[in-house]
C-alpha cells in the first residue's frame, strides 16, 4: 500500500531505474515509467491498494516494455511473437535464458561483489542507495563495485564459450540460479538481492522451480526467446 509521499518517491525512483535497465534511454525511460504509473494505479488504488507495490510496478513496466517491442516493427527481431495460449510461457522463457548469467555471476563473484554490482550496474542504483540497501558503508560499497568490475572478464568468458553459457552441476546452485532469473524477470528486487546476497540461499533450496526452469532442470532444451535480456547485454558490453 502507498501511504507517503516519501514511498511514492521510493517508488518512482525504483521505476526510474528498471525503466532505464530496460531501455538504456533515459528520455524512453521516463515513457515507460509514466506508462507503467498509468497502468498500474488502478490495482494500487483498489481494495485498499496492493501488497507489494514495487513488484507490481517493476512488472507492469517489463510487461509494457515487451508490448512496446511488439509494437515497433523495427524492433521485432528481438522479441519472439507468441501466440495467444503459448503467452503465458514467455516470462519463464526469460528467466530461463538469463538462468546462466546469474549462474556465472555466483560462480566468479563474491556474494557482495555479485549483489553490488547488480544493484549498481544492472538496477542503476547509487554508491549512497546501494550502501543504504545493503546496511554497509559508501567505501565498502565502492571496494566490491572495483573488485566485481575487475572479475567479469571471467563472466563473460563463460557466456561466450562455443558451447553456451551452462548452468551448474550442483542442482542447489542451478535452483539458485533460476531463482535469481525469475526474480529478475519479475522485477521483483527485494528477492533478487536476498537471493545474490546469500540471505535467502536456504529457502532457495526448499522452492519449487517451475514452467521453463522445472524442464531446464530435468535436462531439456527449450529454445528461449531471442532477445538478450539487458543483464547479459550489459555484462558482454562491460
């Protein structure tokens, strides 16, 4: 529920940010953020507005992101088009495909250098905001962020290999994995960041992983959309 102007700025700057990790355009930022707003105010004024406000708006907004590609014929090679019953799979064919970037990133990152750099470089956060996040200090914050920057050279190397990016052995690191990618896709940045930062690692073990993921983890391929998602755009580009 909003209840203050003060979580309505909390808010807006949350959208502000996934907007532009979507987008990569500050101007087409501020249009999906004021787009997700508009869409998603009825729920949050309704029934005495909605349980977990910032979910629901990062959701909306990826939602109307995607409608966005699919209305742009120029852009429609990035985005497969699904007919309306297969609709329903493409958030888990999603999460599926970054699976392997949040897989690398576990692997070759430390658990605050992982979580610091998706909140600064991913999520756009400040030194200040992602300090405040984490309950840790500006310098200690500015440390991770050095040292993540410096390891992804290992990141990359493994999503590009010849063979594909993998998952891990380890079924507790692969349901970790897809967990953090369904968090991602949903926007749903209170989990990601428990998840990269280690604090929710044991009810991690005890989700079930359903949809694209559950077949992942019993071996199949599912060919996922081909579209890359912007966290793995951003960690070959970086």
């Amino acid at each position: 529920m909003i209840d203050s102007v003060i979580n309505v700025e909390r808010l807006s700057a949350s959208l502000s940010r996934y907007s532009l990790s979507l987008v990569r355009s500050k101007a087409a930022a501020e249009d999906l953020a004021q787009e997700s707003w508009s869409r998603a105010l009825p729920a949050l004024r309704e029934n005495g507005g909605h349980a977990n406000p910032e979910a629901l708006l990062l959701r909306v907004a990826r939602n109307a992101w995607i409608d966005g590609l699919r209305r742009d014929a120029r852009k429609a090679k990035l985005i497969m088009e699904t007919p309306p019953e297969e609709a329903a799979t493409e958030r888990p064919l999603l999460a599926l495909e970054l699976a392997p970037v949040f897989a690398a990133l576990n692997a070759f990152l430390p658990k605050l250098q992982r979580t610091v750099f998706l909140l600064r470089d991913v999520l756009g956060y400040s030194i200040r905001e992602t300090a405040d996040r984490l309950g840790t200090t500006e310098g200690a914050v500015k440390a991770a962020h050095a040292r993540a920057r410096r390891s992804l050279a290992f990141v990359r190397a493994s999503l590009v290999r010849e063979d594909g990016p993998g998952l891990p052995a380890d079924a507790d690191e692969r349901i970790e994995a897809h967990l953090m990618a369904e968090a991602y896709a949903k926007g749903d940045i209170g989990t990601l960041v428990a998840l990269a930062n280690g604090e929710a690692r044991m009810q991690a073990r005890q989700l079930p992983v359903q949809g694209a993921a559950s077949r992942a983890m019993r071996g199949d391929r599912t060919q996922a959309p081909e579209a890359m998602p912007p966290a793995r755009a951003l960690l070959l580009a970086a």
